[in-house]
C-alpha cells in the first residue's frame, strides 16, 4: 500500500489538480504538490515491524483564499482516518502570486511479513 496512491483517491473528489514532486503542467490558480516525508517501521519486541508508517507533505498553492481549500483537505483526510502532524503558512509568494501552505499527513498501514 502507498499513502501517495491513497490520496490521489482521496483528493480525485476535491476537483484540485495533484502531481507528486513537483507540478509539471501550467499551474492553475490553485493546485497540490505531494512530496514523500519518510517511510518507518514500528518495532515491536521480537524486532519485526508491525506497522509501516508513511508520511507526505501536501503543498497548497492558491492565487485566492487557501482557507477554503485547506479546509476541505483537512477535512477529506480527518474523515479518512490520516494523522495531520503539521499545518503551516508558508507564505506569500509575490513573483508567481500564490499563498503557500503546508499540511504534513501521516498514515499507519498495518505490515506483516511472509513468515507471520
């Protein structure tokens, strides 16, 4: 499973376009970035992880309110059962006329190896 494919699923209902890294198109007056924060394993006694922990950055642009569209993503991603870790203004960007605000997003999956 991959927390990247899970939000593209997640954010094909907000009517915001997506890319992963960096957005290769003309941007339009609001869209999402997602880049990967880390990949973890939660150990447990026998030293075997039992959880794979995934985390990704989603970078709002907007040439209007982000608010709105910040809420919205809030929202889908609590209603889906994802950990926000972090929300933050970025600020304005005066040569391209964007807000920039980041929502950092954690989900647990839960991992078993062949042997279990």
């Amino acid at each position: 499973m991959s927390i990247l494919e899970d939000l593209k699923t997640i954010f094909s209902g907000l009517d915001i376009p997506l890319e992963t890294g960096v957005f290769s198109n003309m941007p339009p007056d609001q869209y999402l970035v997602m880049v990967p924060l880390s990949d973890s394993f939660d150990l447990h006694a026998d030293n075997m992880p039992g959880v794979d922990i995934q985390e990704v950055r989603l970078s709002i642009y907007s040439k209007g309110s982000y608010t709105a569209v910040k809420n919205r993503i809030v929202r889908a991603l609590l209603n889906a059962g994802y950990t926000i870790t972090d929300r933050q203004y970025i600020g304005f960007e005066p040569d391209s006329g964007y807000h920039h605000y980041n929502v950092d997003v954690a989900h647990y999956y839960k991992y078993e190896t062949e042997d279990r």
